[in-house]
C-alpha cells in the first residue's frame, strides 16, 4: 500500500521518535573584553542568555529579561568558534533559569574552550561540568534580592570559583564582610567586592577594604570603563 509521508510519519511505529534538538533563547553574542572577575582583561566570547527570575534594583542587563532568539546548542557554539575565541563567558540574565545551559557548558568545554559562567546565588548550582569557572553573585540587602539567595551554594564552590558581592551602601559592605568571615569565604574561593555603578564611590570601597584588611579583590567593571552603558559591549 503507497501512503503519503503524513501517514507514514502518523504514529504508525515505522519512523523513529522526532528528537528534540535542545535550544537555549539568546539575547546576544559578541566579543568583548571581559570586564569583571579575576579573568578582567582578557579578550572574551560572551553569550547572554534571555530571562531572569530575579529584579535587582541595579540590574542593568534589563534588555535580556524578555525577547531574544532561539538558536540549537550546535549554532551557539559554532558562533562562538568563529571567534576564535579561548576565554568564552555565559551570562544573562540568569543563564541556569533555562534547561539546557548545563548541556551548553558542557558542550563549550569539550570544544576546548576556557569557560566561565556568572549566575546569581539563587539557583541550583549542582550538576555544573567541574571544567566551569563559577561565578557566584551573591545577593545584600541592597539589591532588593536578599531573600533569594541559597543556603545550599558552599558545597558546590572550588579553589577556582569566584563569590562576588555588588555593594551599594556601607550596610551591604557590613553585611558582605559579615559573611566573608561567618562562612570564611576567601579560604575557599576569590572573593570580588563590587562596588555597584552610580551608588558606591570606589574610592570609599577602596578605603574600607585597606582599612579591614580584607583577602579580597576590588572589582571595577572594565567594560564600563571602556565603554560606558553600551550594549554588545
Ligand atoms: S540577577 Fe543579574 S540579570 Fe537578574 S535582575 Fe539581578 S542583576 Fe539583573
């Protein structure tokens, strides 16, 4: 009997399954110099993934909480290749709200990539590949996110993750160095204090931080250094 391909298709136990080629919805992909973390300063491929649970009162990547394209893991990294990129960092929004970002770290470190991921302190961290350098953005009272951060995150922390704290006041900077010695965070990972874009004075970080003593390292964003507010950037 000659049937159409509809029908040979319709269930009938002949054609195998349809396999769901994993996406990831994407705000952008470009190529940068890293401007945060201890790896500030390197020529970098940066994937911004779309969507975020949290609203931090100072987010300033608000353009990636809604929009952007969907694109197969096999085209986000081909993207990236074509950069000929070594250092390649996800980000977002919250990259680990979409399933699939996992898969695409993995997938990024077997192409032999150097690979960091920045993420909020409010999502699970089990299950990252060990190749990923994790990028901890632990929420203060200043951000508005406080309430979101895991209690569940120091297990998953090793030698070559880094915790960052975005300050806006000298409470947030009180509380941050609360934790740093309550959890004695700089014996397990770096720890970046940030002073945040507008609301901090640098210098006052700079100042507090030699006046404590602190192990940790002053964290000035390059980017907008370089480049101001500017998108891609
Ligand atoms: S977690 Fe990051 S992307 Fe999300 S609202 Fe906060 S600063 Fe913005």
């Amino acid at each position: 009997m000659n049937r159409t391909p509809a029908e040979a298709t319709a269930g009938d136990g002949l054609q195998p399954p349809a396999v769901a080629v994993p996406t990831l919805r994407i705000t952008e992909i470009f190529w940068s110099i890293q401007g945060e973390s201890e790896r500030a300063g390197l020529p970098t491929a940066f994937i911004r993934l779309t969507g975020c649970p949290l609203r931090c009162r100072y987010c300033d990547t608000s353009y990636a909480f809604s929009g952007g394209a969907l694109l197969t893991l096999d085209a986000i990294v081909a993207k990236v290749r074509a950069f000929a990129a070594h250092y390649v960092c996800v980000t977002g929004g919250e990259p680990l709200a979409q399933p699939h970002c996992r898969e695409l770290l993995r997938r990024l470190a077997d192409a032999g990539l150097d690979v960091s991921l920045e993420t909020s302190g409010a999502l699970d961290l089990a299950g990252i590949d060990p190749r990923i350098c994790k990028i901890v953005d632990i929420k203060t009272p200043g951000s508005g996110e406080v309430e979101r951060n895991r209690g569940d995150l120091l297990p998953h922390l090793r030698g070559t993750d880094q915790i960052k704290f975005v300050l806006c006041d000298r409470a947030d900077y009180d509380w941050a160095v609360a934790r740093l010695r309550e959890f004695d965070l700089a014996r397990r990972c770096g720890v970046l204090f940030s002073p945040c874009h507008g609301w901090l004075p640098a210098p006052d970080l700079a100042a507090w931080i030699l006046a404590d003593r602190l192990p940790v390292r002053l964290q000035l964003q390059l980017h907008k250094i370089l480049w101001g507010e500017a998108r891609g950037r």
